[in-house]
C-alpha cells in the first residue's frame, strides 16, 4: 500500500478505527519483514 492508497483508507474507514482504538479492540496488522543482505567487513 502506497501513501495515497492509505490516505484514501484512512478516509472511509476513519470511524470504525477509533471506535476500535477507543473500546481496545484494533489489532494492527503485523508489517511485512524483509532481511537486508549487508556486505561482511573483513576485520
């Protein structure tokens, strides 16, 4: 999901997500994890 497919997200269903905040019951969904290769130093 890009910024503008959020924003728009964030518009309809701005309501529902606070009600959910409010009464404790939002479950974030959990965030894409992705492993970043790093070059190994020789020390």
């Amino acid at each position: 999901m890009n910024v503008e497919e959020l924003k728009e997200y964030l518009k309809k269903h701005k309501d529902e997500i606070r009600f959910q905040i409010r009464k404790r019951k939002y479950q974030q969904a959990p965030a894409l994890r992705v492993e970043i290769p790093k070059e190994r130093e020789n020390a």
